[in-house]
C-alpha cells in the first residue's frame, strides 16, 4: 500500500483560477517551476488525464536533467494528481541523476482551496512502486525536497505577486 503524506501546505493571495492556471499553462509556469536559478524549458504541456508535461532544467552552471509529469486526474480548479519521474529528451523514464535508488515514479497529488480571494495549495505525494531501497531512499532525501519545494513555492508567491 501507498502512503502519501502532506509534504507542504502554502497560502497564496491570488484567486483559485489564477493558481491553478499558473499550474497548468506552459507559459506560465516555466516561469516559475524548479529550483531558484534554474531555468525550465518545456518541449510539452498536455494538461489532461494520460496527457504529458516533458521539459529540461538547466542549473546557473549548465546542468540539464529532464522530468516528466504524467497527468492522472485534473478537476480545474480544485486538484491535480500526477505521476512525476526523471526522462530523456523523449520522455522514457530513467533514473534519478543524484541517486540511483530514487523511485522512478512519485505520485503528487495538489489541492486548491480558495477562501476570502486566497489560495491554500496543498502539496502531498509519495512513490509509486517503489522497493524497499527506494523508499529508504525517498525517506532520507525528505527535508531536502520539502525545502525544494518551499523554494518553488517561493517563487510561484512572488511570480503570482507580479499578475495581479
């Protein structure tokens, strides 16, 4: 069985429609999504049930890694659930860069909750199929995705800032 746990909970002051929007859009969204300093390019942004995001990260020295997100369940605006993985240019899954018992699946599961014209996105997932050596991995490396994503989310705060 699955587990999946709330990794990361953030108010934003921007409606519901312009979060889930800012998710979900290409150019809106390689704006903002990654580490501080990288640059994301997105070669495909198909936001629909079995649709494919794929793009390349580069890092401030050159480095590029390619993800992809395999859309499971999109309900504008309310959630969004999707497989994510490492890839090659084509959008074959492959092994972690950093870590060669990170799972090859992590399922993120979004919600958007709008109250008084701000936006609560909560954030959780977990791997998929994973053995027993990449939970142990996914378990270590923890706090260093929180923190990750709470630079992410950094900048989808100031990136939402600058819309309104």
């Amino acid at each position: 069985m699955e587990t999946f746990e709330v990794l990361l909970t953030r108010q934003f002051t921007a409606p519901r429609e312009l979060v889930f929007k800012v998710w979900t859009e290409a150019e809106h969204f390689s704006k903002w999504w990654g580490p501080q300093g990288f640059s994301l390019e997105i070669s495909r942004m198909d936001v629909r049930p079995g649709g494919l995001f794929l793009g390349c990260q580069k890092s401030p020295d050159g480095m590029s890694m390619w993800g992809k997100f395999v859309y499971q369940e999109v309900k504008a605006p309310e959630k969004l659930v999707y497989v994510q993985s490492f890839s090659d240019e084509q959008g074959n899954t492959v092994r972690a860069p950093f870590n060669p018992n990170w799972p090859l699946e992590i399922m993120n599961i979004l919600t958007f909750t709008e109250e008084n014209g701000n936006t609560t996105v909560s954030f959780s997932g977990g791997p998929v199929n994973a053995s027993e050596e990449e939970l142990a991995a996914f378990e270590a490396m923890k706090p260093m995705v929180k923190q990750g994503f709470e630079g992410t989310f950094e900048q989808l705060d100031q990136y939402l800032a600058e819309r309104q």
